[in-house]
C-alpha cells in the first residue's frame, strides 16, 4: 500500500483558477489524518509553492524549482542545487532572440523572479504567480546564483532552442518543457526523483511507498521510479508530436485525480 503521495502542482493539483479545489484540501487533509505523508513537487519557486500549501491549510516539506530547491515543513532550506557556473554562462551567451524574437529569458536566483525585458509576447500562464518579477540587466543575471533558467516562446522555436542547449552543453544540463511554451534548464541532477528520495532519507521511506501524479516532461523521472498508473505517463509520450491529443490526456488526468487522490 502506498503511504506517500507526490503531487505535482500546474495542470495537476491546480484547478483551471490555479487553485488547489475545496474537496482536493480535504481529501489531502483526510490523507494526512490517517498518517499518510504528502508532498508538493513543483518547478515553480518556493514563495509560489509556499502560498499555495499555506491555502491548503498544512505544513509539509516543499520540493521546488523541479527538486533544486526543498524547504522543510518549517520553511527552512535544507538543500539546493544551482546550475554551474559553467553551464550558466554558457546558457546565458545563447542567441536565444537569433532563433525568434518572440522568446524571452527568465530567471529564478535565491527564490527570486528575474526578467531581462519587462515586454512579454507569449505568456502561456493564466495567471501570475502571487509574487512578481523583478526586471534587470544582462549583466545583473549573470552576477547572481541561477537555480533555473527557462524560456518562453511558440513551441516549435522552442524546439530549435532545445537543440542548440543540448548541442553546447553536450546534454550535460538538465532541459525539460514544463508546458509546450515553457522550456525549462536546471542542473543535470535536478530533478524531482532525486529530491523525494533526498526526502525519503530524512523521513524514512523509498519510492515504492510513493505513487505520484504529474503531466509534464519535468515529471517524467518521478512518475518512473513511483508506482503510478500509464495515464500519467502518456502525455508525456505524446507531447511534442501530438499537442490536441496532450490536452485531451490533461482534461483525463484532472478528472481521474478529482476522484482518486
């Protein structure tokens, strides 16, 4: 019997206001009323992370910026990993704007929002997150400590995009789309599976207590090494070359976590 639930938070948790429904708060309280352990395991930052569990009305250890960041139940950081140096600087020489002028950089530096241009042209969120951007210079981005870069713009420049960042760093950071305008760079060992079992080893459990639940390329590793059922996995599968059959999958998945979670 599994006794740890994961969840993921955008097009997962999240209903289509970005808020965690009343009945999801009480089925997570439910769960944790019977000593059953649940975690939020997010790409976004921790402020954002940190607001929503607080809606929920708990407090748990957060798993955030795709598992480069957690924070115990008490808020304090007890692990992160930033992007190298090397690879930061290497991200940030990228003529990004040669591919399309539509694309634009973000940044999260010590749970901070940066912006290098305030001018978005694609902004594929319904809503912002609770805490707003900061806008600056290229050079103030490059001075700072990056936990994770990522890129919005029309899916298929991203594309281009996603080849060039695997051709200059030999694949050697961790690159996912976290929505099909959303592409996403963390340290190569940044990943949601390595930050649950990093939790594992504080609270005592392995994966094969765990299922969890999740919908984007961000997931992926999670949802293998968790017991989980193939419906959360397929959009995952069909993402890149199959984008009506993706949504379709995400209005299942919704439906099914609604009745099961």
């Amino acid at each position: 019997m599994c006794n740890i639930v994961v969840s993921d938070l955008d097009g997962t948790l999240l209903n289509s206001d970005q808020e965690v429904s009343e009945i999801s708060k009480k089925v997570i309280k439910k769960l944790i009323e019977k000593g059953k352990k649940f975690y939020i395991a997010t790409g976004r930052a921790y402020p954002d992370a940190k607001n929503i569990m607080e809606s929920i009305g708990i407090k748990i250890p957060l798993i955030s910026a795709n598992g480069a960041v957690i924070n115990d139940a008490d808020g304090k950081e007890i692990y992160r990993n930033n992007l190298d140096e090397k690879y930061k600087n290497i991200m940030l020489d990228i003529d990004y704007l040669g591919i399309s002028d539509s694309i634009h950089i973000n940044v999260y530096s010590d749970n901070r929002w940066f912006l290098t241009d305030k001018e978005r042209k694609i902004n594929p969120f319904e809503e912002e997150p609770e805490y707003m951007y900061e806008v600056v210079t290229p050079e103030e981005v490059r001075k700072k400590d990056i936990t994770k870069i990522f890129y919005i713009g029309k899916h298929n420049d991203l594309l281009k995009l996603e080849k060039v960042i695997f051709d200059r760093t030999n694949g050697e950071v961790n690159v996912k789309f976290t929505h099909p305008e959303c592409l996403e760079i963390f340290d190569i060992n940044a990943t949601k599976a390595n930050a649950i079992k990093r939790l594992g080893l504080i609270d005592g459990f392995t994966f094969e207590d765990v299922v969890a639940f999740g919908d984007g390329f961000n997931d992926y590793e999670m949802l293998k090494e968790a017991k989980k059922d193939l419906l959360w996995k397929m959009p995952i599968i069909l993402w890149k070359k199959h984008y009506l059959i993706w949504k379709l999958c995400r209005v299942i998945q919704k439906t099914v976590l609604q009745k099961n979670l």
